[in-house]
C-alpha cells in the first residue's frame, strides 16, 4: 500500500533530484537556438516596417481625402475653394492646414489665380509625399511621390498633368503607389483648359 504523504512528496523530490544534477544546454544547442531566433527576427522586422509605411502614408491619404471633402463643400456653397481652414473645419471638423509641406497637416494652395483649382498636399511620416489636384470643373487627381522628390501644382495653362516629373505618379483614380527610392512612371492625364 502507498502512502498518501509519500506521494505528495514525489514531484518535489523529483525536482530536487532534477536541480541537483549539474546538466545543461550544449554551447551548440545554445547557438542553433540563436540562430533560430536571428532568422525570425529578421524576417519579421522588415515585414514589420512594410506595414509601418502603409499605414502612415494611409494616414496622410486620409488627411486628404477629408481635406477635400471640405473642399468640395466649401466649392458646391461658394463656386469657389478656400484656404482657410475655419472654413473647412466648418464641412469636416478633423481637417488641419499647414503653411506649407508637412507630416501633421494638409498645405492648401491654389493652382491659379482663381479659386476655381486646389491643390492639397501632405507629406506622410513615412517620407512620401501625396497630392490631389481638384479642378472645380475638370475633376479630381491624384499624385504620389517617393521620399525625397517633391511634386509641384499643375497650373491653370498646363493641358496634362505634370510635365514629365520623375518618380512622380498621377490618376485619376485614385492614389498610385509610391514606394520609396523606387522611380515611378509617370501617367499622363488631360484636364480640360479654362
């Protein structure tokens, strides 16, 4: 017959038994473990900072896309757009301007010396550079640009949109891709001259 209190001690003696002994890790078991873990680290930290990009150029996308939802309004009551950003704030309350090219607010400048033609652009914290070009009867495009480039407002007498700009993207549907250090192809679009 067992004993009840000798069963009770069992793992603990077990234990003890175990911590006595003096065995461990090989050094090779150690570094294939290293190893291991260098390769996931390394796999995984790019990945990670794929997604980091995307979502803070997302992040500048959305800024504009609001930005112009403003704009649009303020264009559909007005006939014209507006820089100012109490007006903007007053059709889409989370809409933020700058006085020029920044990561934390939409810079509003005007493609003509009427206020028929805007252009709104951010730069993400990502380093990429967005903007939308919004004629008031020709409509909407889009540009992208990776880091380091700067893309400049098509103006009123430009009939494409731009002149050959290098790793520079426009659409007309939306925002094109703008990977960083890569060279873009830019898509000509005709607007219709005023």
């Amino acid at each position: 017959m067992c004993d009840p209190a000798r069963e009770r001690s069992f793992p603990m003696r077990w234990m003890r038994e175990r911590l006595s002994k003096e065995e461990g890790f090989t050094l090779i078991e150690f570094m294939v473990v290293v190893l291991i873990m260098a390769v996931l680290v390394a796999i995984a930290i790019p990945s990670f900072l794929g997604f980091r990009h995307q979502a803070q150029d997302r992040a500048a996308q959305s800024d504009l896309r609001n930005a112009l939802l403003a704009e649009k309004a303020v264009y559909t009551n007005d006939s014209s757009f507006t820089g100012v950003e109490a007006d903007l704030k007053a059709w889409e309350p989370t809409v933020v301007t700058a006085a020029a090219l920044s990561t934390d607010a939409v810079y509003v400048q005007f493609a003509a010396a009427t206020s028929d033609q805007v252009c709104l652009s951010q730069k993400s914290d990502s380093g990429s550079t967005f903007m939308i070009y919004e004629n008031g009867t020709g409509g909407t495009f889009y540009a992208a640009a990776g880091s380091g480039t700067t893309i400049t407002c098509p103006s009123a007498a430009a009939p494409t949109l731009p002149p050959k700009q290098v790793r520079v993207a426009w659409s007309a549907t939306g925002f094109p891709d703008a990977p960083a250090g890569k060279k873009l192809t830019p898509t000509p679009v005709t607007i219709s001259p005023l």
